[in-house]
C-alpha cells in the first residue's frame, strides 16, 4: 500500500473564479471550497492496513486468508491454515476443505460440519487470523492515482481516503467501481455526507478498478447559510437543492426576512425575496432552476450582527496599589484619577507605569507584520541582485552566508509580539500619580504599576553587558565605565536610552541618537550602545525596527531579539 501525508489540494478554476467574482462584487463570506474536501484532510498514510484487526459477519473468506482452528473434545486441533488458490484449507485427520466464498459468520458452522463426518463429541472455534490482501487500481482524477494493496476488508470509500480523495477536478457524485470490464457500484459522496447513507460503498475485490471522473456542473452558494460552499450538481438541480446541500438557512436568518441574488456580470441581482419559510419547501425556491456556473448568495438584512451596547466597563488593574483586581469605571474617568481613587503603595514606581489596550494591540501588530513581510521581501530582491552582480564563487558563499544570517535575525525580530502598551511621556522617576495623563480609560484595559527598581541596565557594544546599582547622581556616562567602557565595535554617536515609561532619549531627540553622556538617569532605564553598522539598507532595517519596538513600548523585547 502507498503512503505518504495528503498533498495540499490545489484550487481549481471554478473556485477561482468564484474568489474573483466574490471579490469583485464586494460580496460578504468567507472563501469558498469545494463541500466535501475537507473529508479527505488529515488522513494518516496508514489508514488502511494489510491486516484488519476485526472481521465482520458478512466477509466471503478467499484465496489468501489465514484462519486460526482449534477444536477440542473427541479431537484436538490447532492449526494455521491458510486458504489456497484452490480455495481450501488443510486440516490434520480431516483432510481437504473447501472455504472460499463461505460468510465468515457461517465459517464455524460449516467447519463443524466438515470435521463431523470424522469425529463426534468435540467443539470447535475458528477465526480469521490475517485477511488475503487485495491489489486495486484508482485511478481518474484523484489526489494521488495509482495502484494500491489494501485489506480485503476495504471498502471503496477506504481507497478514496487512501488516495486522497477527488482533486479539484475530480467528481464527488459519480465514482465508479469497475469489475471485469462492468460497472458494478455508482457512488456518490453526498450521500454520505447529507444522510449518512453508504449502503452503495461496496468491499473491494482484487483487480477493481476505482475511477473518479471529471466533475460534472458546479454551483456557488454563499452568503447567510450554515455551510457555505461549492457544489456539484447531479441532473437539474433548483436553488431549493443548493441551500439544502448548505444546511439550510444560518440560524441568525431564522424567522427573518431572506433576500435571494444571483450573480449577473459580477453584480448580485435580486431573484427571490422569502419570508421565513424553511428553505427546503419554499416553493419559490424550488421553483428557480440552477444553471451551471451559478453564484447564488442568501441574504438576511436583519441578521446582520448588531454590537451589544456595553453598560459597564472595567479594568484591571495590578502591582503596587492598594487595592488591585477588576474595577467598573465611572462616567468619565481618567487614569490618573482612578489611581488616585485606588491609591499606591509606599513602593509604587508611577514612572514606569504601563497601560495596555487591545485595540491598541492588534494596530501595533498589523504594524509590525506588514514590517516583516516587507522586510524579507527587500531581503530577497537584495540577495538576489548582490548573486546576479558576481560569479565569484567566494563572494557568492560569503553573501549567502550573509542572508541566512539576516534570515535569521529577522525571523527571530518577526517573532515579536506587541503587547499593546501606551506611553504615558512621564517626565522622570520622580513622577506622582499627579503627574499621570488624563488618558480616559476603555473597556478591558490593563492598568500595572511595578515596584520601584534599584538598577539601571547597560548593553550592547560594551565590554561587560550588566545591570548596575542606581544612584541618583550618576549620568550615563558613568553607567559606561562601569560596564568597563564602549568596546572597538561601538558606535558611540548612536548611543541612546530606553526610559523606564516606554520612552526612548538621545541628545537630539528629531533624528537618530548622538552623544548623551551627562544626561539624567531614572531607576529601571536601559543604556544601549548600538554596534557599528555598515550603511546599507540592513542597517537601515535595523534601525526601522529599533524605532518600532520603542513606539510600541517593546523596547525590553526588542533589544533582546537584536543583542541575541
């Protein structure tokens, strides 16, 4: 038997041109596949093994299986026999019976009966230790084509799983299962699917030939019902027939008005208007006849989703305040003056006080993706050109070396996630909570002052990456030396501070950071003295990136990604 995981199934023209339509005409739903696919994804290489490990009352023993005989009373038997291409087994003191073509629910019967004419008083049991393999043939328009050694046991939807289905071309209302040259079994997926009917789903024989011919008319339907997809039709279908095929109505759509439209020219037009009625008896419905090609989409107006109005907001709030957990917010209130309300600790850094919001999140996020993605894309066209400017075979090793490094640490920067953070510009580490904004609080916000530090970080190009104890009159200078100075790869003009409110600091605060040596130092603050870069656009990226993290209040997470 082949295996192998299931290739990705490719789109077919149809469902193309149904995105493009769907796309064009601005019409809502999700992207449409073809119903029934998705049976065939994930299904493991192994899922039908030579040996099945239980055999049913109806299976016809043949050529090629393996029963295991024990009789005991009068006689004693215990014997393998494996049933030959005579269709008989041997069994010691009895001789030759013939088995093939027996139901395996009558077997043991009919062994007792062929030992009886030897022997009386005795019992007897019998299975079926290992089931004759069967070679069959699927072939058409399949995922994977080919021959297949299967269990007798298999049926034809065993070979379809094994195959991996119809391919985007391939029929899911008429496979076929030819046997000497005949058709012996039509058999259609939806059967299966709709009602749970596999009374057509035939075992298998040596030598059948499985065959999935090109799909017949396909129909589009999307829109305001449960399953919206691609369907085949099977003779004249009406609009009746596709929003069955979908589950009928989506619940929203219940009891509510339902708008039918057909796609003309890329524009839904109206065909029907239906008041409530289960769609499978509408008679309106049935009466519009599906043509080949069809977009049909259903429309609910009053099922559009309406947001809830929020009575009561709240937010969370943590670290050093007198009182922490979930808090309603009144009319108006601010973040200073909630905090005011709930009061801080002795140990309270309002400095440092982070504020995060989803809204805020997710927009950071698409920032920092759309960032990515175009980051890579430079990376390659840069790669590519640098490889098609030389074919020096030295200089295309060391630019290839050079990509996967940028590979990685651009991977390693992508991996970033925003957390959502707003900062609140505090002026230093001296802040009050009178000295908080008036930022006026939504729902779900999360409101952390943490514990007022007593270290100041120093990193990057210095001979000793550390955190060192706060003093209030050290400047960043000194904070230098005690990491034992910039190192030879230093850029000591680029030299910038990481605030401990999310801010970031140089000397020239409109453009990229130069010397900032006696400036002021808060507890928490990071000093950060960038490596010498070349001028390229790497190093340009490099700084792109640097820029977002701090403005998004990443900057923890973002010089770790860029010193590691």
């Amino acid at each position: 038997m082949r295996s192998g995981p299931r290739q990705p199934r490719k789109p077919g023209d149809f469902e193309k041109f149904v995105a493009t339509v769907i796309d064009s005409s601005r019409a809502t739903g999700k992207k449409l596949t073809i119903f029934g696919s998705d049976l065939f994804d994930g299904v493991p290489s192994t899922f039908s093994p030579v040996t099945a490990p239980q055999v049913n009352q109806d299976y016809l023993v043949g050529t090629g299986d393996e029963l295991q005989i024990r009789g005991w009373g009068m006689v004693n038997i215990d014997v393998a026999a494996k049933v030959d291409r005579a269709g008989a087994i041997y069994i010691p003191r009895v001789g030759s019976v013939n088995v093939a073509g027996v139901r395996y629910g009558d077997l043991q019967a009919y062994l007792k009966r062929a030992v009886s004419k030897n022997f009386n008083n005795f019992d007897l049991a019998v299975s079926i230790s290992q089931v004759r393999p069967v070679q069959i043939y699927v072939v058409g328009n399949v995922v994977r084509p080919g021959t297949y050694t299967l269990s007798a046991m298999s049926t034809l939807l065993n070979a379809l799983f094994t195959s991996g289905g119809p391919d985007a071309t391939g029929s899911m209302r008429n496979i076929e299962v030819k046997r000497g040259g005949k058709v012996v079994t039509t058999f259609d997926m939806y059967d299966i699917l709709l009602r749970g009917d596999k009374s057509h789903d035939i075992p298998l024989q040596d030598g059948d030939v499985v065959y999935v011919p090109q799909v017949g008319s396909m129909v589009a339907l999307t829109g305001d019902v449960k399953r919206p997809a691609i369907f085949e039709m099977k003779g004249p279908s009406s609009i009746a027939d596709a929003v069955s095929w979908a589950g009928g109505f989506a619940s929203s759509a219940d009891a509510k008005q339902v708008i039918v439209e057909k796609n003309v020219n890329n524009d839904f037009k109206t065909v029907a208007t239906l008041h409530s009625a289960p769609a499978e008896r509408d008679p309106g419905l049935a009466a519009l006849p599906l043509m080949p090609a069809d977009v049909i989409r259903i429309f609910a107006p009053s099922a559009v989703p309406v947001k809830a109005a929020i009575s009561n907001e709240y937010v969370r709030v943590s670290g050093e305040v007198k009182e922490s957990g979930a808090f309603q917010i009144r009319e108006g209130e601010t973040l200073r003056s909630l905090v005011a309300r709930l009061g801080v600790t002795d140990k309270a850094y309002v400095f440092a006080t982070e504020v995060t919001r989803e809204s805020v999140r997710r927009i950071q996020q698409e920032r920092l993706d759309e960032m990515s993605k175009r980051f890579m894309r430079d990376l390659e066209i840069g790669s590519s050109q640098q490889l098609a400017a030389t074919s020096d075979k030295d200089a295309v090793t060391l630019i290839n070396a050079q990509l996967e490094r940028q590979r990685s640490n651009a991977e390693r920067m992508a991996a970033v996630k925003s957390k959502g953070r707003i900062v609140l510009e505090l002026t230093d580490g001296d802040a009050m909570i009178k000295n908080l904004p008036d930022l006026a609080l939504r729902d779900g916000d999360n409101i952390h002052i943490p514990r007022r530090p007593d270290t100041v970080d120093v990193m990057g190009a210095v001979f000793q990456q550390n955190s060192f104890i706060y003093r209030p009159n050290r400047t960043v200078s000194d904070y230098v030396k005690l990491a034992g100075g910039a190192n030879q790869t230093a850029d000591t003009s680029q030299m910038y501070i990481l605030r401990a409110d999310g801010t970031t600091h140089s000397a020239n605060d409109s453009g990229w950071f130069s010397g900032i040596g006696s400036s002021k130092i808060n507890a928490g603050d990071t000093i950060v003295i960038p490596e010498a870069v070349p001028h390229t656009s790497w190093a340009q990226s490099l700084k792109e990136w640097t820029s977002i993290f701090y403005q998004f209040g990443l900057g923890a997470a973002g010089l770790k990604v860029l010193k590691d």
